[in-house]
C-alpha cells in the first residue's frame, strides 16, 4: 500500500455546496483511490451534515463521519472513491444545510484491497480542549484523521503525521494528520 498526502483547499463562505477545482490527486495508477478528509464549521444554527461528496466527477463513499454537535456545530468526515485517471480535480463537497467554512484534503491510496475502511473510530465531544482516540489497523494499512475545531489554535497530533493545520476562517481550524503502517499491527 502507498498512502500519501497530496493537497489542501478551503473556502470561508457561507454556502451548502463547496466545489474545490484543482486539488492534487498524484500520480495516475490504475488501483489508485483517492481519498478525501473533509472538516466543515456550520453556521452555528443548525446541525451539519455532509450529504454527498463527488472527487474528479465520480460520486465518492462517505467512509464516515462525525458532527460535534452545540452551538459551535463543526463537522469532520472522509470520502473515498477509485479513480485511475488524472492528477488533478474537482472535488464538490455538499452539506444539508449552511456551513460557514469547509477544508478538504487530498490522499493518493494506491494498492488497497478496497476503498472500504477496515477500521473507523470518531470523537466528537473534547475534554479540557482534547480530541482523544485510539484505533486498531494492520501492518500495511493508512490511519487518516481529520478535526474541525473551534479553537482559536492549532491543533496538534500524537501519533500522526500531521499535513496540514490551519485557519481556515476566524478561529474556524480544519486539520488533518496521517500514518501509513509498515510495521506489524500498531495501536494509534
């Protein structure tokens, strides 16, 4: 398996549909999915969904995903799908109502048995400003996580790499950090 980080984007308007053109997808390959972290910051009146996510004009699977919930409703999922051609796209990411910022991130999977999670695990309530989880995955596997926070500071990762960690709109801060496993079976 080869998981690699391969671009960022976001948009700080108030709307129900992000599109996001040209986000680096790496290298052609033809078992090659192209994976999608996605971290969103409602508008702090309704709950925040992510309906449908379309990567390079396919319709993609939500893996996941998980709403935090309270007046500061933020949002984290991840999207996959298999896509053999082109090194770059559009990625539209739809939401049930209006968000006030959305970051995407993009990941070249190439090798995997399925697109299909083996594993998933959320944490959508922090104490004393902590995100905490622990995840099984196998030798050979990738550990994607994504955060969107309304923490007026960065985030930071223990046992991932972090990619990206930034602010995405006035506090909003959409993050992601990853890990390809080549060792035997690790708990993150």
């Amino acid at each position: 398996l080869d998981f690699t980080y391969q671009d960022t984007d976001s948009d700080p308007t108030n709307l129900t549909e992000y599109t996001f053109t040209g986000l680096a997808f790496g290298a052609v390959s033809s078992n090659r999915h192209i994976v999608v972290g996605i971290a969103v910051k409602g508008d702090n009146t309704t709950g925040t969904t992510i309906n449908t996510v379309t990567i390079g004009g396919v319709s993609a699977t939500i893996a996941v995903q998980q709403t935090s919930g309270g007046s500061f409703e933020a949002v984290s999922g991840i999207a996959v799908v298999e896509l053999a051609a082109g090194t770059s796209g559009t990625v539209v990411v739809t939401m049930d109502g209006a968000s006030r910022s959305c970051g995407v991130f993009s990941y070249r999977m190439v090798g995997a048995l399925s697109g299909t999670p083996k594993f998933t695990g959320t944490d959508g309530t922090h104490a004393a400003g902590l995100l905490n989880m622990s995840l099984n995955t196998l030798w050979g596997g990738a550990v994607l996580g994504v955060t969107s926070t309304v923490t007026g500071g960065l985030n930071t990762w223990v046992g991932l790499t972090e990619d990206q960690d930034y602010d995405a709109e006035a506090g909003d801060i959409v993050s992601a950090a990853s890990k390809w496993i080549t060792a035997d079976a690790t708990s993150l």
